[in-house]
C-alpha cells in the first residue's frame, strides 16, 4: 500500500532565530510531519517544494523550551499568606498537611492549569516530580498522563515518594507517606503502562524520591536497582538548602553527594531538582558521573535557598538545564520568563559576560541533556519539530534592536505559536480547544476549597 507522504511545512524567513547549536536558519526551517526535515539558510529557499509556507516575518523562532522541574500540584497553593515569606523547612512543614487533602480533580485541574501556562510560555516538554499519594490519590501519575495527552505536549512524568515521616525523624506527616513496597509496586506498573522509548516519546517515566528528608535509604537504594533494570531516569531534590546539608550529616553521617553516591545515585541516569550548596569537589564528581542539575532561579530566590553554581557545574561536565519548579515557590508556571530569571541570578553571581544566549541554551538544548531526550532541544534536521514562536510587538519590546536578546531582556512571557511534534498547539496566544476562562474558574474555586481545609 502507498503510504502518502508526510506534510511539509516551511516557516519562512523568522524576524530571528535561536537554533541552539550556532547552524544558520536565517531563513527559516521546513517541518515534515512530526519532525525538522530541513534548516532553509539565510535567503535561502526550501531544497523541495512545500504544501504550505507560514510567513514568520513577526516571530523569534526558538526551540520548544523544555522544564526539567517542577510539582504541577502547588498550582492549587500560590502566593499563600502563612508561607509567603518562609523558607524550605517552616514552607513545607506548613503546607504538607494542605497538600495532604488533594483529590484526583484537583490534581487533575493543578495539572492542566501548569501545563496550559507551561505551553502558553513557549514550553513543549516538561517533567513533574509527584511525590504526594495520600488516601485516595494513588493514581495521580495517570491523572496527569490523561492531561499531557489531552493538551499534546510531552512530559518526564516522574514517580514519586515519600517513606520518611515524623515518627521515624522526617519531615512530612504520616498521612503522607506511604510502605517501600507499594511505592515499589506503583513505580514499575506506571513505567510498563505508559513509558515510551525514542527521540519521539511523549510520555516518559522516571522514579523520583522526593529528597533526603522524606525517604528513607532503602527507597533510594531499590529505586536505583528498579531504574536500571527497567531502564528510566532517576530524579530527587538535593543539597537545595543548608538545613538539608545538616540533616544529611545528623540522619546518614554524610553531605549530600556522598549520600547519593552511597545509595547508587551517583550516575548519568540520575538528575537532581536545585544542586546549589555543592563543593569544588563534589561538582568535580558529579560531572564524572554526568549526573544533571535542573537550575530553578526563581524558586531559590523565592525561598532564599541560593544560588546555583551553574558555570562551574557545567565546565565539570554537569548537565545544566531549567526548572519552573512548583508553582508555589515560584509562584508561576513560565518557562521564558525562567530563562530571563535564570540569566540575572547567574549575572550577579558570575557578572554580565553570561550571555542570553547560553541562557536559552540552559532551557532548550541542556534541558534536554538533563532529562535524556536526545530528539529534543535543538533545531537541526531530524529533531523532533517541537518549536516556540515568540513576537516583540508589545509595549515592553518597543525600541528594541536585537530581537533575541530582547526576547530575554525585555521580558517575554508569552508565546504567540506553539509546535509540538508539528502540530500546532497554541495558535495566535491562544490553546485551540481550551476553554482559558472556565479552567481559571474551576481551578480558582479547587484551590480556594483546598487551603479553607
């Protein structure tokens, strides 16, 4: 049977672009079916005729921007008053017991609500760290599959746990933690349910402890041994804050890459929510491992946790990319915005030869490092057509000069087209098919219910 070839698509001539590996498409790139067939070079035509050219004169064409951290549940607790100015330790402790009473439509509505924001900034994949089963939230890892697909994006969806809690010297409440064997059990029938393997994949597994203060070293360790012989990712929060350094010395008598390394984390498979209190030495070890860090500026800032050294973990040979992390210590869900966060904090650090573009660098091609999607983060022939589509004529852009750096400098937050495996999943500033107003409303009302108990 003759199979009907795919449909090609030319965004022709962008106002700028940002292919992330320095290949010239001043003249814009053809999509054929689900992936870049070909980058047209500065007043250059497509090699083969096109069944449709999309004039992207107005737009700065970048890679879809990938989030490598984040918890869509806390969409339901932004900008709470009892946590607004605490941080890490006090921040949990008073919203666990919140957390503790999700329902699977709440779930459902945080989910859409993050990643409706996600892919209205410019993001195409993003991965969730779920940590939270409490009675009756068993299933929230398929919760959140049958939203990903719903909106066609990709997402790392990450299963997680917490084991440790207040009676045994952790952080979070019994009615939070569940035995090893259930979390066990649930991490390998979600990988054999919905992980999907190639440059293709929309959905992908990983399992997720959520940090070394909320389960316990025999989770962490058979974790590891389930990842590699199922062959997954591993994430976890680590070294996010001192009190988590000091909890690390006082529970297991050692700091946090020791600890990793001692549980069998120290490894490629593995990539970590935070990594900012890190020594000379450890960065050196983490980058021999190829371990990854998902930076998250806004979240650390939010939560005066520190600074990340994301320069000196990259020239180890760390994996550096962006997370949002959770909607309620960043209080957003924007991943252009990030980027622009992510280059200020880096900038005071490190001072102002950190350039935009190694800041689009960090969410679209080490995004994709860190999570392992090789199809992902670049535009280059053969890579999956995922791509943002940004326009400079508001306000804010008004007397600009380079588009790309204005992109970042004058900030962004939202993207006018959205590809994903080359459909068309935000059209005009808007998501076809998605009622904007309703889930605000319903997700509104979920979250007032929530926090009321």
């Amino acid at each position: 049977m003759h199979t009907p070839a795919p449909h090609r698509l030319w965004l022709k001539n962008p106002l700028a672009v940002f292919t992330a590996n320095h290949l010239d498409a001043g003249g814009g790139l053809v999509i054929s079916g689900t992936i870049i067939e070909e980058l047209v070079p500065t007043g250059g035509s497509p090699s083969l005729p096109c069944d449709e050219v999309f004039d992207a004169g107005r737009h700065v064409l970048l890679p879809g921007l990938i989030n490598t951290h984040h918890h869509f549940y806390q969409t339901l607790t932004r900008a709470w008053a009892p946590v607004a100015n605490a941080e890490l330790f006090p921040w949990l402790k008073t919203l666990y017991p919140v957390w503790a009473r999700l329902t699977p439509e709440d779930l459902e509505l945080a989910t859409k609500a993050a990643l409706a924001e996600l892919l209205l900034s410019g993001c195409t994949t993003a991965a969730d760290h779920h940590y939270l089963f409490p009675q009756g939230l068993e299933e929230a890892i398929d919760v959140q599959v049958k939203v990903v697909r719903e909106l066609g994006m990709r997402a790392t969806l990450t299963r997680g746990s917490m084991s440790l809690g207040e009676n045994d010297g952790g952080l979070p409440p019994q009615s939070t933690v569940q035995d090893a064997d259930v979390i066990l059990a649930d991490s390998e029938r979600l990988i054999h349910a919905y992980h999907e393997r190639g440059d293709d994949a929309v959905i992908q597994i990983a399992l997720a402890p959520c940090s070394p203060f909320s389960v316990t070293r025999e989770v962490m360790q058979e974790s590891a041994q389930l990842a590699e012989r199922l062959d997954v990712r591993l994430h976890t929060h680590l070294a996010e804050t001192i009190d988590e350094e000091d909890f690390c010395k006082e529970m297991f008598g050692l700091r946090t890459v020791d600890y990793l390394d001692s549980v069998g984390w120290l490894t490629d498979r593995t990539w970590l929510g935070h990594g900012i209190h890190f020594d000379d030495d450890e960065i050196a070890r983490l980058g021999a491992a190829g371990t990854g860090v998902a930076h998250c500026p806004s979240s650390n800032m939010r939560l005066a946790s520190g600074t990340a050294r994301v320069l000196e973990l990259e020239a180890a040979g760390v994996p550096v990319g962006l997370g949002v992390d959770g909607s309620a210590s960043n209080d957003a869900s924007n991943m252009i915005q990030e980027v622009r966060q992510a280059l200020y904090l880096q900038r005071l650090h490190y001072g102002a030869s950190v350039t935009t573009d190694r800041a689009l660098g960090w969410a679209t091609r080490g995004s994709a490092k860190v999570l392992g999607r090789q199809g992902l983060g670049e535009l280059a022939p053969g890579r999956q057509a995922d791509l943002a589509l940004f326009t400079l004529d508001d306000l804010r852009f008004s007397g600009s000069h380079d588009p790309l750096a204005a992109l970042v400098l004058c900030g962004a937050d939202r993207a006018d087209r959205v590809i994903v495996g080359g459909k068309w999943r935000v059209v005009d500033g808007a998501i076809p098919g998605l009622d904007l107003g309703d889930l605000i409303a319903r997700h509104s009302a979920a979250a007032r219910r929530l926090v009321a108990g």
